[in-house]
C-alpha cells in the first residue's frame, strides 16, 4: 500500500504542471499576422477581409485602383514617398452608391469615401498616395481618406484629386472635396506628416457633424492635426479650406504649413479662403476641451478675401504662429457663443 501511494502522488505531481502549461498556452494572444499585397492578397480589400484584428497589411509599390473599406482594426502600411504605393479611384467613384456612407447626420445626400475607416475600429494608415482623379460635380461629398466615428493614425500619406467643383472657374458652394476627414464619436485620432493638395473645399476637415444645427447625441471627437503640408490653388475662384475644425472637434493644431489659399469673390462664399479654421466652439461647454493651435506656417499670395486663423465661439489659444499674406491674419469672432 505504501508504494501504491507513493506512486498516485507522483501522478498528481506530474500532472499539475501539464495541467499549468496547458491553461498558459491558452492565455497566449494569438500573434498577429502580416498580409502582403499582391504577392498574399491580389486587393487591399481581399487583405482586409481576411485579417484579423491586430494584423499589419503591407501594400508594395504599384497603383490599386480600388475603394478601400477599413472593416477591422489593422495596420496598413505603403511605401510612399519612397516609392508610390498609389490608391486611386475607380471609374465608377462618382457613381457607385457602395462608397457611400451616411453614418452621421450631414448637410450633403451622401458621402463617398476612396479610404474610408469603418465605426469602432482603430487603424493605422500611413504611405500611400491616395487620389480621387479629380471627380467631376455632383451632389456627393467627395473623401480622400475618412475617419468615420473610428479612431486612427493617419501618417505620412498623399491625399490629392479631390476637387469636385467646377474647375473651370465658375464658383460654387454645392459640391465639396475633402482630403482627409475626421467625423463624429468620442474618438481619438492622430493625423501627421501628410501632404494634401488640389482639393476643393476642405483639405483637413474634423468634426463631430456637418449638419446646422448640431443634433442631440452628437460625440466630440479629439485629433492632433501636426506637422501636414497643405498646398491649394492660389488665386481661385473656388472657395479653399485649409484645416477646419468643427462643432465641437478639439484637440490640437500644431507646426503645420498651409500655403496658396487665395479666394477672389467674397459675395459667393463669405467666409473667403482659410488657413485654419474654428467653427462653432460654442459646443463645448465649461472650458474644456480646447484647441492649441501653435507653431503653424501660413501663408498666401495675395491678402485678397482671405484669413490667416479664424476662432469663433471658443476658448481657445493661438500661440507662436507664422502668418504672412493674409487680409486678416488672426480674426476672432464670438457670434456664435
């Protein structure tokens, strides 16, 4: 009998590790896989559907005309500028009711997104050339790259060809192109290092709606928009936006270079070309959530009809700003608050 207990503690000795190793390897993440396209995937979008939270997506050199659809929270990484990793939209980007998105209240019928980073998730994108080719007038918003009620890192991309207003000349306030766009939730996003030119109206839009008046519910999202340079396109009759921040977006505007805005008929868009722009501060309430707006170089050609940094309705601070060419260089306006 003495052996027979010797022997089933033994067992029991044996089987407790096994046991401890067992619940260990079930505690482990799973790790995290990198998807390459084309030599794994033949689309981003094919990449996208595949992974799993967590993954890195790596997109090589080359032009993908496709709308991209960011569904799950992952990393996707192109060569830009070292090479051109080129997102370009489809023939039937203007058209095709699939791109569009009506997730929060807007002024337009629809918004269509080239790059468009679904509710909930949290993404990194960062080296891609990202081009609308230009989309002819129509009644949609047309987005380069757009956060939607999502919370991303936005680095290091090329955001160009978003200029869905008449391009011949003839204003228009209708029609609006945005080259990188943060809208609603209670999100944090960081957008850096990105160069954003030919888009018609704004070219770094954030905020928690476009709709007039602010509905009930709506989330405030927080960005740091730093160190982006945004080039318009000069003297226009079209009326340009640098970064625009919006009912109640906060967060940071910070060593920026916005050049080239010049507006030349004030009576169709009253508010004129803008560097950098606050609207509608007034919703956030108890002086919280402010905006730094420091260290940012603006300039213009001409000081036709055009404003350096505008502040309405807020709190906020301008601080160590560069600003030359302007008609107004700094405007405060508390109309609205």
């Amino acid at each position: 009998m003495p052996k027979i207990l010797r022997c089933c503690q033994s067992a029991k000795m044996l089987v407790l590790p096994v046991l401890l190793l067992f619940v260990s390897v079930l505690d482990r993440p799973l790790r995290a896989t990198t998807r390459r396209v084309p030599n794994d995937h033949a689309t981003i979008s094919a990449a996208i559907t595949a992974a799993s939270d967590g993954d890195t997506i790596r997109v090589f050199a080359g032009t993908r005309i496709e709308h991209v659809n960011v569904t799950k929270s992952v990393v996707l990484i192109g060569s830009w500028p070292d090479t051109a990793t080129t997102i370009q939209a489809p023939t039937d980007f203007t058209t095709n009711s699939a791109y569009r998105y009506q997730t929060q209240p807007t002024l337009f019928d629809a918004r269509a997104a080239l790059v468009h980073i679904a509710p909930g998730t949290t993404v990194v994108i960062q080296g891609f050339i990202v081009d609308g080719t230009e989309p002819p007038a129509s009644d949609v918003a047309f987005t380069g790259i757009l956060v939607d009620a999502a919370s991303a890192t936005v680095k290091r991309n090329k955001v160009m060809g978003f200029l869905p207003s008449d391009t011949s000349g003839t204003p228009s306030t209708s029609f609006s192109g945005r080259g990188i766009e943060v809208l609603g939730g209670n999100t944090e996003s960081l957008i850096d290092s990105n160069t954003v030119l030919t888009c018609q109206r704004f070219h770094i839009l954030v905020s928690s709606t476009d709709f007039d008046p602010l509905p009930a519910g709506a989330l405030f999202p927080k960005v740091t928009v730093s160190r982006n340079t945004i080039t318009g396109l000069g003297q226009s009759k079209l009326g340009q936006k640098g970064i625009w921040f919006n009912y109640g977006a906060y967060g940071k505007i910070n060593n920026n270079t916005v050049s080239l805005l010049d507006y030349t008929i004030s009576a169709v868009e009253p508010e004129r070309a803008s560097a950098i722009v606050v609207k509608h501060g007034e919703y956030r309430t108890g002086g919280k959530s402010r905006i730094l707006i420091s260290g940012n170089t603006v300039t213009a050609t001409t000081s036709n009809n055009n404003k350096g940094i505008f502040i309405e309705g807020s709190v906020d601070s301008v601080v160590s700003n560069t600003i030359s060419g302007f008609r107004w260089n700094v405007q405060v306006d508390d109309e609205d608050s």
